[in-house]
C-alpha cells in the first residue's frame, strides 16, 4: 500500500486526542450482565450474557501532564474491563448454551411430504 495513501487513511493524532478524551471523560468500565428470558417451547427460563459499560467518575477539568497520566490509567481500566468482562461473557454464554441445549432437546420433526410420498 502507498505511504501516501495510508497517511491519507489515518486520523489526525489532534483528532485521536479528542476522541480518547471523549472516551476517557466518562471514566467507563464494562461489566457483564446475564439476561433472562422464557423459552415458551421448551418452558424453560434461558440466560445470556452481554456487555454494559458503566460510568464511575467523570473528569471535570484536566491539563498538562497530570491529565494525560489520567487518561491514560483511566483507558487502561477501560481495555482491562472490557478484556476481562469479554472474557467472563464468552465463557458464560457457552455455559448458558450447553444448559439449554442439554435442559431442552430439540423438537422431533415429522418426516417431510416428499419422504412420506416415495
């Protein structure tokens, strides 16, 4: 790929900036969440997991190189949540799924019209 065309591509480091302190600003972390919902055909209540960030503080006014340290730590926290809370969702969605899999059994089909004709 051309060197001028992959500059072209890549944002301005002052578009960057303002970006991650648009992120950082709300000091976000991501937890998991397990959802529930009924299964009418195999009344059965089914869980899931997802993502959800959540706001614990909210940087007020910031400058020089303190407030770069803090944004910094404070998307640090942000990756490490969102690894480790991925993690926790990917795990726990498959634990989900094999329950449901072995507390409901898929349905018997009758055989199709084509096969009960031959």
């Amino acid at each position: 790929m051309n060197a001028a065309i992959l500059v072209r591509m890549m944002p301005s480091r002052p578009v960057l900036a303002a970006l991650a302190a648009g992120l950082l600003a709300t000091g976000c972390v991501i937890v998991p969440v397990t959802i529930e919902s009924y299964d009418p055909d195999c009344r059965y209540v089914t869980h899931h997991m997802e993502l959800q960030p959540v706001q614990i503080a909210q940087l007020q006014r910031c400058g020089g190189q303190g407030c770069e340290a803090v944004m910094l730590a404070a998307l640090g926290v942000t990756a490490v949540s969102a690894v480790v809370s991925g993690s926790i969702v990917v795990v726990g969605n498959v634990v989900y799924w094999a329950d449901h899999r072995v507390s409901c059994p898929a349905p018997i089909t009758a055989p199709a019209a084509s096969a009960a004709s031959a």
